[in-house]
C-alpha cells in the first residue's frame, strides 16, 4: 500500500518551483515531461544556482570551499534538482573538476593532509559526475579507490582511510550507494559485478540499522537522522535513506519499518511534511523555510511510499 496524496498536496507541488514540478509530474504522476526539465536552467533555483557560477567555471572559493557554496556541493544540488544532465556550463564544470580535483589515491577530496582522499566526497562526486555524462574511463580510478574503502560490516566510512574507522558510516554509505546508483544508471561497466555486490552489502547495512538503530542496543544512533532538512547534502537521515532504498529498487523489508513509522508520524493533517532547519554555513539562498512545509520532503517522502509500497 502507497501513502495517497490528496489532490491538494499534488496541486501545491505543482505550483512550486520548476524543478519540484518536473520531478512531481515524473515521479508521482507518470509524466517524464522535458519540457519542465528543460526550464530548470533557466528559472527558479536552478538559474539562481547558474547565476552564482563564476566566470572560470567554479561556484564558491574552491573545489570545497565555502563547504554549501562550493562547486562540489553545488554539482550535487544541480544534480538533484533534475537539470538537464547535458547542459554545457555545468559539463564544463563537471570536465574541470575531473582534471583537476582528483587525487593521487584515484578518489576526490579537498584535504590531502588529513591522509588521503574522502569517501563520502568521492561517493557524491561520483553521484553528479556519472548523471553529468563524464565518460566511464575517467571514472575508473574513483571506482578503484571506492572498492578499495568497502569495509567488513558491508558500508562505509570517510574515516575509514585517515583515521582508521572500524564501523561504517550511514553518511559515507548512502553517499556511495547513490553514486554507485547513478554509474550503474549511465551505463557503465567497470567493475560493475563488484560495485554490484557492494551495493547489496550496504543495503543491508543499513537494513541491519533500520535506517537510525544501533544494531547492538537498538537506540537511535544520533537525533540527526530523525530530522528532515532539504538539502541534506552529506548528511544522512531517515527519508534519504528511505529515497535511496526505493530509488535503488530494494523490494519492501520490514526493517524498514521503524524509519517509515517515524516518518509517517511527521507527516501533517494536511498531508505534507515540513521542513527542518537547514544544515548551518553559507548558502546560495535558501529553497524552503524551516518550520514550513516543505515541498522537497513532500514530493520525496511520496516517492519513496510508491518505490517501497509503503503507506499508513
């Protein structure tokens, strides 16, 4: 069973922002219309996003820097939006980040000091870089090195390499799932069967956790994950995990539930669900107001109950 929205919700989504339309009309009501996608470069938030690009091709000071405004984070806003995955300016960046951003250990990351690349970056920059079309050779030694990072209990974790992490992360885990998700959806192949495998093992390290619970003493693992912020950029929460389950196609598991029932409890009379306060730094402007509801956790949330059949 899948949650039903009622026509007013669908009705609010479609007055949104160009972006929330497209992915509403695609997701929610069947309509994969170009047309939408093709006016997010140039309305609302996606041309406040192009705006801010510089004239060299960067967004912010650095490849990371300031950490929300910066190219890399940026990419990835881009990338959720649902931008058409071939427009030029942002190929061009995407093109400039991989000649220059990649480091000798083959992954990304903005701290060479701190021992090597980072893998909830590299995870993410695979995740724009595949949907931005960067041709599967480049991506090889950002596959090598992400294979390489895959940990014992079946995730991951950005303190795996620099600080001798034993425990997976949520936070690097998902962000590596949905990367993998994204090369596998361009096409590519290299390494693929292990990426494949990876990608089952990490599932079910988040199933082990249902989503927040330690898996030893079955409490919340942080408050965080029960929070809903749009973006969520690196971080990790219970309705991004939910959306990358189903984005993934992971059939319905009833480890699933305690993250659905949370979620559920969150959700309005109204049939909507809030947004929760941003994640603190600089931004570009802000999508949506805290306390408020929420067009991106709406349309998500709803995604996510139609992927993995889940409902009240």
């Amino acid at each position: 069973m899948t949650l039903e929205a009622p026509q007013a919700v669908i009705d609010w989504l479609l007055a949104g922002d160009v972006a929330v339309q497209y992915q509403a009309r695609r997701d929610l009501l069947g309509e994969d219309d170009l047309s939408l996608r093709d006016r997010i470069a140039s309305e609302g938030w996606g041309a406040a996003y192009l705006a801010a690009r510089k004239p060299e091709g960067h967004w912010g000071e650095k490849y990371y820097f300031p950490k929300w405004t910066s190219t890399h984070y940026t990419l990835l806003d881009l990338k959720n939006l649902g931008i058409d995955p071939a427009s030029p300016p942002i190929c061009e960046s995407v093109d400039m980040v991989v000649r220059t951003e990649r480091n000798p250990d083959g992954g990304m990351g903005p701290n060479l000091t701190s021992g090597g690349s980072d893998v909830c970056v590299t995870g993410m920059f695979l995740n724009y870089a595949s949907y931005f079309g960067v041709a599967e050779r480049k991506l090889d030694s950002v596959i090598d090195f992400l294979i390489g990072q895959h940990m014992g209990d079946g995730g991951f974790n950005c303190l795996s390499n620099r600080q001798g992490a034993r425990h997976s992360s949520m936070h690097s885990t998902v962000s590596v799932l949905e990367g993998i998700h994204e090369y596998r959806r361009a096409g590519h192949s290299y390494r693929l069967e292990e990426l494949e495998r990876i990608a089952r093992d990490s599932v079910e390290f988040l199933l082990l956790h249902r989503l927040f619970r330690s898996d030893r003493t079955g409490e919340v693992i942080k408050a965080e994950f029960l929070k809903l912020p749009y973006p969520w950029r690196w971080k990790f929460n219970i309705l991004r995990g939910l959306d990358c389950l189903g984005a993934l196609g992971v059939p319905w598991d009833n480890r699933m539930r305690d993250a659905v029932d949370v979620l559920l409890e969150k959700r309005r009379p109204d049939g909507r669900w809030n947004t929760n306060a941003a994640l603190s730094g600089e931004t570009h402007f802000i999508m949506e107001k805290a306390g408020k509801p929420g067009r991106w956790n709406t349309l998500i949330a709803l995604r996510a109950s139609r992927r993995l059949k889940f409902g009240a």
